[in-house]
C-alpha cells in the first residue's frame, strides 16, 4: 500500500468512523483514536511505515496548532478576572499528582525492595495533561461557560508544572543514583520553560508587526502556517518546549491587537483534518501488547494520578474561590495524558539506564488508557457543569 492510498484511508474511515460512533454518543476523539488502533500495525495494517515516519513532523505541528490556539485564551483583559483561579487549580492539580502517585509508589517500590527514584520521576509525569482531546471535545460539542474557560486555561499551562517538576524529579533521581545532586538539571529544565517563552513571544510580536503586508485570506493562511511552522522548527532546534512556544505566540498576537483574532480564525478553518490524522495516527500508534507489562505500578499510576488531577483540581477551586461547578468537575477535565507525559519517559528511558525502561513502559501503558477513556471524562465533566447538553 502506498503513502497516498494510506492517508485516503485515515481520512475516510476517521470521518465515518466518527460518525457511526456518534450514534453511541461517544466523542469523535475516542473514534479517531478507534479507528486509528483498527487500520494500524495490530490489526488491519494499513498505516504505512513512511507515515509512521512522518508521524513525529506531524505531531509537532499538531501540537503547535493546539497550543497556539490556546492562546487565544489568554487575552490579558479577560485573564485578570480569573488569573488567580487558574493559578491555583492548574498548580494544586498538578502538584497532587504528582505528590500522590509519587507515594503510591515509593511504598509499593519499598515493598518489593526496589529503588524509589523511579516513583518520583513517574509522579512528575502524572502531572502533565494533554490539551489535544480537551481542545477538540470542547471544539466538537461547542461547550461554553466559566468551566470551560478555566479549563482551557488550566490544560494550557499545566504542562509548565509539568516540565518544572520532571526537572526536579530527574535532578532528585540523579542525585539518588549517583549521590551527587545534579542542580544543572533543574536550571536547564528551567531554561526549557523560559526559552520557549521569549521565542513565542518574539515570534507573535513580528508575526502581528508583519502582518500588515498580508492582504488576502489565502495570504493569512499561509503566513499563519508559515509562522507555526517556523515556530515549531526553532523550539526542536533549540530544545524548548513546542506547546510553551507556541501558546505564548498565540498570547502575545491576541493581545497586541483586536484584529489578530484573524490568525485564529483562519486555522480554524483548516485544522479539522489535521486534528483527525493526528488522532488516528496517535491511535494506530498504541501498543496494547504492554498493557500487561505496567502490573500493580501501573494501575496505582492510574488511580493515585486521576486522584490527583480531581482532588486537586477541587482544593485549588475551592482555596481560590471558584464556582461549585468548577470545584466538583474540572478535574476529571484533567484525565487526558499523552505527549509531555512520554515526553519525560523518553528522558527517563535515556538517563536511567538500569530503569528507564521500566519508567517508559508504565507511562506508555497508562497513557493508552487515559486517551481513550479520559475524553469520555472530559465530556462527562462538561455535561455534569451544563456547559454541555446531555443529548450531545
């Protein structure tokens, strides 16, 4: 089968697929990602080794593309009205996650007579939440409401709590190991976060700067792609965050000025499809085969981290004075788990050579479950609050 014939595919049956599943009520993301495990290397086979290569380009795009959206978010006259709240929950969720899963695990590690370091670094990851599903269920089922406003803000800068604090764990995780405590590694964790905020911000300044010699639609489309492309390529070049870049781009063009709501506008015209072959492709990408090699540290990833995201989530609402509907269900908004998350297997799997492995695994693992039932969460928290009708 050639590269062709195999995106026809990916596009077709991600449509339909969506649109059978719709009839079940269950979220076009969940399809996409249904599909995706179907026509890939487990069942049907029909996902090319060349778009598989590919994959990671793509990825990084679509990234970018969610992360610049929601930057949208933050205009800086709306973001005064709810800073404090977003502060909070985004930190306190994160935080618990972290902190409970870390201890899950240091005691179960501790039983079987194993180093903790790796519970540590593993509760860090737990931490991170994909913006990608909760982006498009809000998209797909056009929910509205301050619980969707605080969400989308929450999911936006969580991952900087993220990439902080898997700098820490891996600093601590080194020092462990080593008995030398690494502090280089939480000063370029630290660089990572605050690189990849000068350059968005840079970019979005002479994106709005430039813009005055766009004239067309068609010409606003292709500068827009064009700036996220070069976004995207700068970040991996110099090894920032890709979502931190690209959302502050996104921040900077919406509050320079009110018509650079346009940048927006026009991606959301086209994005639909990428959303779709991200989502398949992420999909055809699970590997159900290590499902059963995540065990009892696994399954405590999954309860002590979703205990986490919700209980959290509930304490930052609740110190900072949110609604009871945010208090109550904005976590579960939270369940998501995908790029950063593998992101830091990844380091881990490179740092620590006797249990990287292990580490990779157990995210990846957890990180199946929480795409395919964490928008089933997101959607469920949104018809609980009323920003989504229930026959949706």
């Amino acid at each position: 089968m050639n590269s062709l014939l195999s995106a026809g595919l990916i596009l077709l049956l991600g449509f339909v697929g969506a649109r059978l599943l719709k009839l079940v009520r269950l979220p076009s993301v969940t399809a996409f990602l249904l599909v995706g495990i179907l026509i890939g290397p487990q069942i049907l086979n029909l996902v090319t080794v060349e778009i598989f290569t590919a994959s990671e380009f793509f990825s990084n795009l679509v990234l970018g593309l969610i992360a610049f959206s929601l930057g949208e978010n933050f205009r800086l006259d709306k973001l005064r009205q709810g800073v404090r709240q977003v502060m909070w929950i985004s930190l306190s969720a994160a935080l618990a996650a972290w902190l409970l899963v870390s201890a899950a695990l240091i005691v179960y590690f501790i039983s079987i007579k194993m180093p903790i370091y790796p519970a540590i670094v593993l509760g860090a990851a737990a931490s991170a939440t994909a913006p990608a599903a909760t982006v498009l269920i809000i998209r797909e089922y056009r929910a509205g409401g301050l619980l969707t406003e605080l969400l989308l803000k929450v999911v936006a800068i969580d991952d900087a709590w993220c990439l902080i604090f898997a700098a820490m764990a891996i600093a601590v995780g080194n020092a462990m190991r080593a008995d030398v405590f690494q502090m280089s590694i939480i000063f370029a964790g630290l660089g990572e976060i605050f690189g990849a905020l000068v350059l968005g911000g840079v970019l979005g300044y002479l994106s709005s700067r430039l813009s005055k010699f766009v004239r067309t639609r068609e010409e606003l489309l292709v500068y827009t792609l064009g700036l996220l492309f070069l976004n995207v390529g700068l970040s991996i070049a110099l090894g920032v965050s890709v979502l931190l870049s690209a959302m502050m781009m996104g921040l900077v063009l919406v509050n320079i000025a009110r018509e650079n709501y346009k940048f927006f506008e026009v991606m959301r015209s086209v994005d639909t499809p990428l959303y779709l072959t991200f989502f398949i492709i992420s999909g055809a990408h699970l590997d159900f085969a290590i499902l059963y090699k995540m065990g009892i540290a696994g399954i405590l990833y999954i309860a002590f981290r979703t205990l986490g995201k919700v209980y959290g989530a509930k304490l930052g609402a609740r110190v900072s004075g949110a609604p009871k509907s945010v208090e109550d269900w904005l976590g579960l908004g939270l369940a998501p788990q995908a790029g950063v998350a593998l992101g830091i297997g990844l380091v881990a799997k490179v740092t620590f050579p006797d249990f990287g492995d292990y580490i990779f695994t157990i995210i990846a693992a957890t990180s199946v479950i929480f795409e395919l039932v964490g928008p089933l969460l997101t959607k469920y928290s949104l018809i609980r609050a009323g920003e989504i009708s229930p026959s949706e």
